[in-house]
C-alpha cells in the first residue's frame, strides 16, 4: 500500500473512519526535512500495508485542518487509533528510529519475532535462514543455517513448504524482522531473530565459520561410519 494523500475533504474517511491505525504527515512541498522522510514514509507504508495506513497532508492545501490539530511545524507526524490522536513527533527521523518509535505506539508493528533464549532452546525445530552476504556467513553463523539471498528468500521458502518453521537472520535484525512481517503476511511460517546475530553472539550463544561446520560434519561422519 503506498501513502494516501487526504485532503480536509476526505480526512473522516480516510483517518478517523480507518480500521487501522494511521500515521498521519502532515507536510509541505517548500519543507526540506518533510521531502527527506517522504521515501522513508513510503517504505514503511509497504512494509506495514497490513497494519498501519500512512497518509499525507498537504498543510497549504488543507490550512484549516492543521489549525485544528495544532501542527505548528513540519513535517509532524501525528498517530491516529480509533479516530483519536495519541500520539505526535515533529522533524525527520531516521528510518530506525522511527520504526522504533512506531513499534513502541503500535506494538502489533513488532511481528514475527524469536528472541536468543527462545530460540537457543528450540534450534532443532526451526530451519535457520541467514539473509547476510556470503562472506559474512563464512566467518560466522548459527551451527546448520543456510545461506540465502534476500531475492530468493520466498522462492526458498516456497521450497521449504508454508508449513515449515523457518528463522530469518540478519546482522542487527532489522532486514531479517522486515523480510518476516512480509512474508507471515503471505501464509508462510516465519519469525525472524530479534536483534540478529550480534545480539546471539552477544549472548554468548555458539557460532560455526563454514570451515569449523565441515570439519564437525566430518568428524560426525567419520565416527557413524567406525561403528
């Protein structure tokens, strides 16, 4: 879903009537940091389609309707729920900060998540996914993961079956949390790590090179096949 535009003419249908919560930017076409946020708006907006309506105003085309809410500078973004503002921040952040900021009025923004203790419990059951760059993976990743280009991630799935347990990482767990929301939004059985590796190894928990995993592999083979 791309970021609706509403004027003071749609803005009780499009916001106060929505069934969604909606994040409302109020915003100009003379604003430098409103056009900075506008690409970051649109991503969120399609990463969030299911969950949250982004929508835009314009403050020179609707002059009454930001009098009305109080916006005094741009870009604000104001969150409305059940037709009531909750929630206001002014400026333009940063993508991360600004899903931090989303997820913490929206909670159900979070999706699909396993943290470390969870899943260091649970390895066997799940098929671990690692969405970073092959050299990456070399050095270190989780003991019987796979490698897998973020392109080719739901043709993987698609292989692996819907009903497949699958874990998604990445190195800080933003990619790999928003490769999760996506996908479990499509029927597959998906979470992603919270926090990705560096909060795994961080923990404590163990980690393989590609060279360590073979020569276990090996070393595994070799002692099944002496009995």
């Amino acid at each position: 879903m791309t970021t609706v535009t509403v004027t003071e003419h749609t803005f009780v249908r499009e916001v106060l009537e929505s069934p969604l919560p909606v994040l409302v930017d109020f915003w100009a076409a003379w604003c430098a940091p409103c056009r900075m946020v506008a690409p970051v708006l649109e991503e969120l907006s399609e990463q969030f389609s299911d969950r949250l309506k982004i929508a835009k105003v314009d403050v020179d085309a609707a002059p009454a309707l930001s009098s009305r809410l109080h916006v005094q500078s741009i870009p604000t973004l104001m969150l409305f729920r059940g037709g009531q503002p909750t929630q206001v921040t002014q400026g333009a952040l940063p993508k991360a900060q600004l899903i931090t900021l989303l997820e913490k009025w929206v909670p159900e923004l979070k999706g699909p998540l396993i943290d470390v203790a969870t899943l260091a419990q649970s390895l066997d059951k799940h098929r671990v996914l690692d969405l970073r760059r092959p050299e990456d993976f070399a050095r270190s990743h989780l003991a019987g993961s796979e490698c897998v280009d973020p392109a080719e991630l739901e043709a993987r799935l698609g292989e692996l079956g819907k009903k497949t347990s699958a874990v998604l990482v990445c190195r800080t767990g933003e990619v790999s949390r928003g490769e999760a929301q996506r996908l479990a939004g499509l029927g597959y059985s998906v979470m992603a790590l919270e926090k990705g590796l560096l909060e795994w190894e961080g923990a404590g928990k163990p980690t393989l090179s590609n060279k360590e995993e073979a020569a276990l592999a090996a070393s595994r083979k070799g002692t099944q096949g002496s009995e």
